[in-house]
C-alpha cells in the first residue's frame, strides 16, 4: 500500500513537474542549458572548423555537426549592444550578434573606447564551448561617423549626384578601414532603395530615384565594403532594404509618429521589379553576403513575413546564399504576438533577427517552435549554415583581432581628402544668374550668414554621432562652410559672418553675400515631411543678407529638394550642397572655383 501510495505520489510530482516546464516554455521563458564549457565536447584539439587550410563549407558543416540547437538559435539573434546588461548572458545564451544602434557606443566616444567596447564583448564570446566570435554591426552609412574624430562622409544622396562608381567605392574602402580598425566587420550599408518620394526621412540615406545610377553605386560601395586582399572580406556589406521601400505611399505608416516609414507600396510586380529589383539582383550576382529586410508592406503584406520575396524571389531566383536579417523590431510587427510574429518571419525566408532588445523572449519562442515544429529544424540549421558561412567568409575565425597601432587611420588626412573629392563632386548648380559662379577668391568683402554656415552637425545629417545627429559642432571633427571659405579666399579679402543675417555695412555691399541655409538633422519616420522647405528663419535670412550684398548665393544643406520655387527668382545662384559631412571646404572648392561643378541631380528638383 505505502508502495502505491508512493508512486502515486511520485507519478503526480512528475506530471506537475512536466506540466511545470511546458507552461515555462508556452510562456515563452527559455530553458538555459547547464553550463558545459569545461566539459570534454567544448576543450578538443585542433578541430577541423578551426582549420584555415579547409574550404569555408568543409568548417561550417565540421562546426554545425557539433552544435547543440541552443548553441544554433544564439547565433540567429541580433541584439543592441545597451540590452546586455549582464556580460556572461553572452556566454550563457551563446549570443552571435551585436550592434550599436545609433549613439549607442562606449562611455567615452574616442576609438580606443570603442575598440576596447568591442573587443570585450569579443573576449566572453571565446569562452563559449565553441568559441565563435560575434558579428558586430553597426550604421556606417557616411563613414564611421558613430565615432568621434571619424571621417564623415556626405550621405548617399550626395554620393548619387556624383554619379562617380569609382569615387564610391573609394569612400566605402575608407569606411570599411575606418570600421575594421576598432574590430566592427559589419556595415548596414549600402542602401539601395530607389526613392520615389522625396518626402520620405530616408532619402538622403540613397543614391536617388533612377535604378541605373542606384545599381551601379550600389556595387561599387558593395565592393569597396568586403574588399580585402588577405583572403577574407574587409566588411561585411548589408544591402537594405529588400524591398521597395522608396514607393512607400504617403500617409500609410502603421506607426502615428511616422508617415511614410513602415508604410505600404501599392504597385503591381512588373513596376516592382523593374524600378527596385534590379540594384539587388546586380549586387547578389557581385557576391553580397546580407541583405537586410525593409519593414515596408507590399500590396497588405508585410516584407518580413513575405515568403515570395525573400525565399522564392531573393534565395531561390537570385541565388542569393547569405543570410537575411531583418531591420529594428521588424519582425515582431508581422503578427499579434511575438510567438506567431517570429514563426512567420522564420519561415519566410528571415535567417537573423534584430529583436533588438528581448533576446531572451526570442530565445524561448525559439525552443517553443522547435518542440512544436513550427519551425523545423531544417530551417533551423539552414539559417545558421547562412550565417557561419558569413562568419568564415569574413575571416572573424581567423584575422587578428584589432588593435590601438591601427587606429591612426581613423579620420587620417588621406580620408578627410577622399571625403573632400566627395563633396566637391556632388555640389549640383540648380541656377547661376549671369554666371555668378565660381566666385572669385580676390573680392573685397564678403558676408556670410545662415543657421547651417558654421554647423557641423547640419553638414553631416543623421546618423552622426547619434541616430538623429546633432544641432551644433559637439561630436563631430571637421570644417565648417564658414571656415572653408575663410581658409579659400585671399588674406586681403574681407569675410563678415552673422548668422542672422544682421549686417551693419551702411551704404556699402558687400560684392556678394553667402547664406547657408537648410534642414535640422533627422533619420527615417521622424524626417517625414508632407513639405520638406526652408524655414521662415531661414528665408528671413536671406532676404535680409541680399539688401546688403550686390549678389546673393543660397547654399542649400539638405538630405532632399526643398521647396524653394515661390522665392527662387529672387536669389542669383543657387547650390545643392545635401550633406556634405565633415569637409566643407570640398563646396568651397567648387564655389571658388578651384574645381569644376560636375554634380547632377540624383532626384527631381522643380526649383
């Protein structure tokens, strides 16, 4: 009797304790394996992934075979470097991705706080059993310009008017360098999105509306990415964002701070390919290892979760055999919970996903729909196949880690060159009265004025030194427009600056007067505008600074066209100038006359 009763009792506390475990899992808490680092599996010798010397599918399938599920779902989650708060969870959740988001680097923003940053996190992930290294991420979109004293590049849309592929690959080598010197081998860049509404806040993140241009950039940046002449990719390039994103229609966002960011594309799928297809299927042909999926809607369906876009289009048609990742929380938008959200974006083709926070949550959905084969452990391990064969391809296995000797090329004098070419090639004339321009380096007097004249932060744009950039010149090293045209003109030539445009000069003009003007920095939704257009500030400004000056020439900083047709006429020369970045005097090279104008339009400008 006591033997019964005892095994009822025993049976029961086993059934609880079942059902104990299975409602942890259902509730989407993960199930931690006991730690076996120090065990014989994790401390062999001279394993054959660890063999240089094999081909890279000969060490990823020695590798893969000897990985646990849990070890195989660590490595499919891309996490914000600010949501580890605990540094051995990289250990303990065999973690295999990370990224800054925007202004999210070390306490100290200098390079050797980032490369000491990265390379900690680099130091847990070799404690793992396998001691696969982390790829690190990061938006290097105009340079490293997360990092102070970096070179800052103009944004893409400048890039595009150059129509130059030989100075874009150029810039992204330089990037790439910049980059690789703090131990970051991963850019979220190029973009090749073909922007059809300049109202959109990511247009001055492409190269402009025409597909040609786009796609031919876009392999040139591509290329001088992953260049590399040790036998593995420099960086690893990110083409984004797969697909369509620049026809997102105004006023369809899903999110109400936004209005076109995350928003739907209605276009039937001949348009579809022939505008925005093309530039990813040159680059996957060129050996693009990621491509990154846009959070825009396809006619009511979400990219993310579109198993025809990213798996029969992007894998099976293009061939494409690197990994797909998707952008910020873009996954967990798929569906009404998280579970469903990730299941589906899995099945469709997604092979890493930026959660970016809750890695935890995504490690125990992922144990929850492998038990429930939901997701199977096909795609499982044809996920993580995609992205150690990235790892092996970008030599994280095998390359010296980095290390403060080579941190001198950061923002060195031959990339602020390179970046000055740049500015000088993507200035575009929009008019020129009288060939006012170039301007003469010997005039007597010159005033200067505008809210962006002597402001950095309004040269670089977005994505400097934070994911909105900055209003001022905090957090950026360069030459502000003032200051290039100070160090242009002649030591006889008198230059006033008031950036009011408040000038007292009598009845004397000034031969000319310069006035800078255009948009505060921004980053995707929230540079939204249903009318991007100077500001009355501005406009004042120069009205102000024309009644002092014989001529008047308006240098336009902006990431798009701005309206400026009702008050164009007024004003002798006109200059697209877009973000220019770090080197100023790159305009000023043009404006003068040390170089030619050669920029073109990359997007339609009705001024």
């Amino acid at each position: 009797m006591n033997k019964i009763r005892i095994f009822k009792i025993s049976f029961i506390f086993l059934v609880v304790l079942i059902l104990g475990v299975g409602f942890f899992v259902l509730k989407n808490k993960s199930v931690v394996p006991s730690d076996n680092s120090l065990s014989d599996r994790c401390n062999q010798k001279d394993l054959p992934y660890l063999n240089p010397g094999l081909s890279v599918e000969e060490r990823v399938d020695d590798l893969i075979s000897r990985m646990s599920d849990w070890e195989k779902i660590g490595q499919m989650v891309l996490i914000e470097k600010n949501s580890i708060h605990d540094l051995n969870d990289i250990k303990r959740y065999n973690l295999g991705a990370l990224l800054s988001g925007g202004g999210a680097g070390p306490k100290e923003d200098n390079p050797s706080a980032w490369l000491a940053m990265v390379n900690n996190f680099q130091d847990v992930a070799e404690k793992t059993c396998f001691k696969i290294p982390i790829l690190y991420g990061i938006d290097a979109i105009h340079g490293n310009a997360n990092i102070l004293g970096a070179t800052v590049f103009p944004h893409f849309i400048g890039l595009g008017a150059s129509r130059d592929p030989d100075l874009v690959k150029r810039v992204a080598v330089a990037t790439a360098d910049e980059m690789s010197a703090v131990g970051i081998y991963w850019s979220f860049s190029p973009n090749l999105d073909v922007v059809q509404d300049i109202r959109w806040g990511k247009t001055y993140e492409t190269f402009g509306s025409d597909t040609e241009n786009v796609a031919q950039l876009g392999l040139a940046y591509l290329e001088g990415t992953q260049y590399s002449s040790n036998g593995y990719l420099n960086v690893v390039a990110t083409l984004k964002h797969f697909i369509g994103g620049g026809s997102m229609e105004y006023g369809t966002s899903r999110n109400k701070n936004f209005k076109i960011e995350e928003g739907n594309i209605t276009m039937d799928e001949k348009s579809f390919r022939q505008v925005h297809l093309t530039p990813f299927k040159q680059a996957v042909a060129d050996g693009a290892q990621v491509v990154m999926v846009s959070t825009a809607t396809w006619n009511g369906k979400m990219n993310t979760s579109n198993q025809y876009l990213l798996t029969d289009v992007l894998k099976k048609e293009l061939g494409f055999s690197g990994f797909v990742v998707s952008d910020w929380y873009g996954v967990y938008q798929v569906s009404n919970t998280r579970y469903d959200s990730l299941v589906n974006s899995i099945n469709a083709g997604v092979d890493m996903v930026m959660t970016p926070f809750e890695y935890k949550d995504f490690m125990g959905n992922m144990q929850k729909a492998l038990a429930n084969n939901d997701i199977t452990k096909e795609r499982l391990n044809d996920a993580v196949r995609r992205i150690l064969t990235v790892k092996f391809k970008a030599g994280l296995f095998d390359r010296p880690r980095a290390t403060p000797e080579g941190l001198s090329i950061i923002g060195n004098n031959q990339h602020r060159q390179l970046a000055r070419e740049a500015v000088r090639k993507s200035q575009v004339i929009l008019k020129n009265e009288k060939s006012l321009l170039p301007l003469s380096t010997s005039l007597d007097k010159i005033i200067v004025a505008g809210s962006s004249a002597d402001n950095l932060g309004r040269q670089a744009g977005g994505w400097t030194t934070e994911w909105q950039g900055m209003d001022g010149n905090n957090g950026i090293v360069g030459t502000t427009i003032l200051e290039a045209i100070k160090n242009t003109v002649s030591k006889n030539t008198e230059v006033e600056y008031n950036k009011q445009g408040d000038f007292s000069l009598g009845n004397d003009l000034a031969d000319v007067g310069i006035v800078v003007v255009g948009e505060k920095p921004y980053a995707e939704g929230w540079g939204d505008n249903a009318n991007p257009s100077l500001s009355s500030e501005d406009l004042a400004v120069i009205a102000k600074t024309k009644t002092k000056s014989k001529k008047i020439v308006a240098l336009i900083i902006s990431g798009r066209p701005l309206d400026i047709s009702p008050y164009s006429k007024d004003w002798d020369s006109i200059v697209a100038s877009w973000l220019p970045g770090s080197e100023g005097e790159g305009v000023t090279d043009v404006l003068f006359g040390l170089y030619p104008f050669s920029g073109v339009l990359p997007v339609e400008w009705n001024y």
